[in-house]
C-alpha cells in the first residue's frame, strides 16, 4: 500500500504487476473501497501485462474524509429529479477525476487505461473528457453518461441506496443481504455478501462519505456533451440483470461515445461476480490492447 498527496487531499493505493508495463487505473463506486477491485480480479489483468492501481476514492476506505462537511444529499436528489441545478457541493466528479490523476502523477505515469465501475464509471468518463491526452482508453462499467431525462431506478433500488446502512457490525453484516435487489441474482451469495461486508466494516467503515460522492455526482450533471466529442477508444459494459442502473443506460452510454464498443452481459446484475470475471476480464483485455496497437 502507498499514499498520494493530491492537493489536501491524501490517496490510499496499491499496484499489482510490474511498472514498466502500460497503467492501468481502477476507480471504484459509492462508497466502496479499493478492495471491492478484488485481488484475484486485479491480479488477472495484471497478468495479462499491465500495472494495475485500485485506490480509495476520497471519503471511503483509508483516504481523506471530509469529516463535519454536512451535505442535505436528500434535498439534492430531490432538486435534481425537478430538473433544478445542484450547487454548492464540497466537490464535485472533476475533483474525484484530479484524486486519479494524481495518483497517476505519484507514480511518475503520464498516461493510463482507466477502468471504471458505477460511480467510479462516471469519473473515469470524466477524466477521459477532460484530459483525454492522459487517458489510453476508458472502460465504463455498470454506469451512466449523468443524463437525467432517462434515469429510471426501480423503487426498491433508490429506497436502498438513500437508506442509512447501519452503523453497528453485526447489524450491518445481517443489512448486507439486502443488496441483493440489484445484484446478479445467479450469483449472488449471502454468505460471501457478508464476508465482504465484514472486510469492509473492519478495514474503514464509513456511510458518511457516501452522501457526499451521490452530491458529486449530481453536482457534476450531464456529461453527453464531453462524450460525444472525445475522441478515447471506450468499451462500455453493463449487466442485463441490473436492477440500479438500468441496462439502458449502459447502451445510452455507448451510443453516445463515437465508436465505442458495448458488451451487454447476461446474469450480470450491479455488481462484478467471480463466476463473470474471465468474461469481463476478457473483454477488457481485448479492449486494452486493442487500444495500444492503435496508438502504436
């Protein structure tokens, strides 16, 4: 594990394979925390020839919070399903976009494939639109372009996500099962639901970041305009079987992007499951060297 310092902001990150092969940068969602890139994921892209970095996103996991920063995150979903403009945020996805950037800067990297998943699918996008001379190539995964005029989560799922998540361990680890509204449903496992949510817990165990990354992310608006103009190999991949943000928004995201590739993968839900990883991993190494050649 190493740390960045980027503005006031520091950085939990770690690297798998070896240096002198191209970057790969990993950007989790909401809330979660590098380790939700599991180490055996990681690992297959390493082996597949690329340094891989998973990192914690500011407030989660062993980065910075921004303790007693008090956002109305409820009052913003509701502004920003009225169409209204969301302000006065403490950050934005721009801001989270320069936390991978410096990353990259700390490991001395001037370019770098970026994967990202969820939340962390939007700021991958937002790196690659604002500085797309850094970024190779962009994966986006289970994401959106931040258009609000199809955004459609199922009841269940929004109730889920605005929820408090309890704060005590046994009752969070039993509160785990309940994501299993949005998950593969083949997949998914309670126990192993739980395990992770146990390694979580005890590694940093934070719900009140998580107000404030959703401000971000509504504070940062649509970001069609940017896609539509870049000019970044792009895969985007999403899940058939997902239940938090639709599988449309996963095709609206590759019909935006000029020549961008989409895999819409069957059993997926909102989330990565080991039995799905040789196709997602696949996929996305495909994509990588793809990339290269062509800027080769």
């Amino acid at each position: 594990m190493a740390r960045a310092q980027v503005g006031e902001m520091e950085l939990e990150y770690e690297t798998f394979g070896s240096p002198d092969d191209p970057a790969l940068l990993l950007v989790m969602g909401l809330g979660a925390q590098l380790i939700h890139w599991h180490t055996e994921f990681c690992q297959l892209l390493a082996d597949g020839g690329f340094q891989v970095i998973r990192f914690d996103n500011r407030d989660a996991g062993l980065s910075t919070k921004l303790d007693g920063v008090e956002v109305d995150f409820l009052a913003l979903v509701a502004a920003a399903l009225e169409g209204q403009e969301v302000s006065g945020t403490p950050y934005d996805l721009s801001d989270m976009a320069d936390d991978g950037f410096g990353i990259l800067d700390d490991l001395g990297i001037e370019k770098a494939h970026v994967v990202g998943a969820s939340l962390g699918g939007m700021i991958a996008q937002t790196m690659a639109v604002e500085r797309p001379s850094r970024v190779m190539s962009l994966t986006s995964i289970m994401s959106s372009t931040g258009t609000r005029e199809i955004i459609d989560i199922p009841d269940e799922s929004l109730a889920l996500l605005l929820a408090p998540a309890p704060t005590e361990r046994s009752a969070y680890l039993e509160y785990s099962s309940q994501y299993a509204i949005w998950c593969s449903k083949k997949y998914f496992d309670p126990q192993l639901a739980r395990e992770y949510a146990a390694a979580s817990y005890d590694r940093s165990h934070y719900p009140d970041g998580s107000g404030r990354q959703i401000a971000a992310m509504l504070a940062s608006g649509n970001r069609e305009p940017g896609l539509a103009e870049m000019n970044v190999p792009t895969l985007v991949i999403h899940g058939r079987d997902d239940q938090l943000l639709l599988p449309l928004l996963g095709e609206r995201t590759a019909d935006v992007i000029s020549g961008s590739n989409y895999l819409l993968v069957s059993d997926m839900g909102h989330d990565l499951p080991e039995p799905l990883w040789p196709v997602v991993v696949d996929a996305i190494l495909s994509h990588l060297r793809n990339s290269v050649s062509r800027e080769n």
